[in-house]
C-alpha cells in the first residue's frame, strides 16, 4: 500500500542551483541537495532531465547552491521554480556573483553558498543525480534561517513543480474519483496562467490562502479564463 | 575558501535506515534519505561503505526508510547512530514490522515509513548511495512533526557520527590552532566513553548542555578516565 502523505514526512530544504557562466547562466529550484561525503565533502543535487539547468550543468562540469532564507518572496519561487530559462533570462535584474568555476551564485535571499565541480552524473529515470566536490562555501548571512519544504507548503502554501522529484500527481487521485480538470484561470495582477490540466489539481481545490507563485497574489485575485 | 559552517545550511531529517531480514536485521540513523524521482517514486539513502548496514543492503536488495519524531530519545541516537551491529543487536526489544521486501520497519519514534526494493548503488567515494524503488509507504502517527537534523544540533545538542557523510573533522581545526586533545571521559550512568581522539573535539568545548548521547544523561555525569 502506498500512502502519498508519508512522503511529505521526509525532510528538505529549499535552494537555488544555478550553472552556466556569465553569457548565459541559469538556475532553477531545487529541494533535493545534500551532502554524500564528508572527506572530501561532495554534494549531490538532483535534476529533472527536462530541466534546462540539467544540460548546463553538464556541459559547465559545475554548479552552485544558494541556501534560501525563510522570508524568499513568491516571486522568487515564481522566477526560479515555475518558469524555464528556455524563454528566458532568470538572472536578469538578481544580484549574482561568479564562482571559481565560473558558474553564477545567485545572493538574493541567500544566507550560504556552495560551489561544486561536477565529478559524477547518475541517471535515477527522470532525473539525473549530479555529484560535485565542493570547492568553496561561505556563510552569507547568519541571522536569518533557511526554509526548509515543510515551511513552504504548509506556512507558505507553496506547491512542488511538475518537475521536481517530490512532485506529487495528483490527477491519479482525480481520475479515480472521477472528477473532471481543465479549467485554467489567470492571475490578475501578473498575468500568470494557473491551468488545471497541467497542474493536476483543481484551482478550487486550492486552500483559501493560496497565492499566485509568480506574483504572490491572493486567489481571489485569479479569473477563469477561456481556451 | 571553505567555511565548514556554511554547511549546516542544508537541511535534512533523520531516520532510521534498516535493512536484512528476521534473523539479522540492523538499522543506522541516516539523515541523507531523498526523493530522486516521482514517477516512479525512488528514494536514494547515503550510507558509509564501513557501516555494518552498507553490505546487508547489498545483499537483502531492499531498506526501509522510518521518519523519526521530534520526541525521539537520545537512546534511540546512542543505539542507532553511536553502535554498530556487528557487535550488537540493535533490533532487540524494539518494535519491529517486516515489510514486503522482508526487511525489519522500526516503529519507535516513527511517524511515516517507506520500504524500497533496491535497484542502483552508486559508488560516492567514502559512502554508497542506495537508490531503491518505494513499494510500500505509511503514515504511523500524523500529531508528530519530524524532528530535522538543525532541530537536533541545536535544541537536543547532538552531533553527526563519525562515519555521517555531514561529519566535519574538527581535528583540522584545532590541529591548526595548536590543541593537543588526548583525555577521555566516561559516563557515570551508562559507561559509554567519551574519547576526545577519536570525537576529535574537547570534552570541555562540548556545551553545557550537551548529553551522553547513549543515556542521555549531564555532561556533569561523567568523569575524566585514565587510559
């Protein structure tokens, strides 16, 4: 028997991953970072293929992590998590340092940093396991916590992109009650279109507290709109 | 430039990994256990090459994955984290289930737990990261919160084991500030020794309320050993 809830029991953090260099650099959201060695320390980062930082990763051979703080505004979310870097330039208007390596280190929000040299790819199916040897870490800002997932999606009503390894398809759920889903509605405020299909769940099912992940605006500022 | 503080950014739970069958079963408190992909679900679990549970993974070809709670006694940390199973049976008078797969489930403490068949092990360095399919998933008490491993530094005092692949060696530290560490203490009530070589910090810089981390007993309880 499999219960989904349990899997909400285990415990990640929240980050930004970033790769590339200074033409074109790109970073996306990441709950899956961790430590696999302590001598020599060596993190492993977990990527959806699909991701387009999943190429720039291994075509640079390195990558950063931005820990974030607990107070990261939905935009982040929105920018970082909710949007590719196909279409766009993620780093655009962030304050961004270079790493040894090259690879951008986003600080917004960021209280540590870490750089690592791609030294193993791992194909899990879906994603791939990048593991890197940290070359260099530093503590940017000491007062403030870093948010952990649980934080996110209870005190934040935050949900986990299609792409990420704990994304939870929730249609299964749906398909077996036999609910229908293929309303989209937009937000109002930022233009972001929220689509029942692709999403899985449906906009009313949404708590009350939800909030646009692009802008942070309430859902009641959202309106159906037509395909 | 390293700072190894940066490193306590990242967040992670703990659990306890275990894995064999009936009659030799063992489990260690991991805090590397992630979600890789979610269609399937796989979950990778990080696990030193020396630790006596590494070869019975191997050879069983499945683990189990329980979510420990934020009420979980440091005996439960003394006897999961701080002993080894080669010498000892760790699954006595505990309270076990055995899973699909076989493998022993640990319900002390726990609130969720997951059982993986194994399907990849990859080859990290000093540590073997198990990557198992989930078969089987539950949720055991859902009015406890997971306890996250900055929760058990900090509010419980409780340091990483030397074979956790978050260990840092602070022997380079004082190594390079000149202290020479060589006493050993030993715990009034439960007997387990404190060795500042092998811990490689000082019994003194331990903070006040640091705890045996087998009994739980003061750090007031122990006394300074001749070797």
């Amino acid at each position: 028997m499999v219960e989904l809830e349990a899997l909400h029991k285990i415990t990640y953090g929240l980050y930004i991953v970033s790769s590339g260099d200074r033409i074109s650099g790109n970073g996306f959201i990441s709950n899956t970072v961790f430590q696999v060695t302590s001598d020599p320390p060596r993190f492993a980062v977990v990527c959806n293929k699909d991701n387009y930082t999943s190429g720039i990763i291994s075509k640079s051979g390195a990558f950063s992590v931005s820990v974030l703080d607990r107070d990261t505004p939905p935009e982040i979310f929105g920018q970082f998590g909710f949007k590719s870097g196909k279409d766009y330039d993620k780093l655009k208007g962030m304050e961004v340092i270079y790493g040894e390596t090259g690879v951008p280190i986003i600080l917004n929000e960021c209280i540590a940093y870490l750089e690592c040299r791609l030294i193993q790819t791992v194909d899990a199916g879906t994603h791939l396991i990048f593991i890197g040897e940290m070359i260099q870490s530093k503590v940017v800002n000491d007062s403030k916590e870093p948010i952990s997932y649980a934080f996110y999606r209870k005190e934040r009503k935050g949900v986990a992109p299609k792409n990420a390894p704990t994304f939870i398809d929730r249609a299964k759920l749906l398909e077996f009650s036999g609910k229908s889903i293929q309303k989209k509605y937009q937000c109002g405020a930022c233009g972001y279109i929220y689509d029942e299909a692709a999403e899985k769940i449906r906009f009313s099912d949404l708590p009350p507290d939800w909030i646009c992940p692009v802008c942070g605006s309430e859902k009641s500022d959202f309106f159906e709109i037509t395909n």
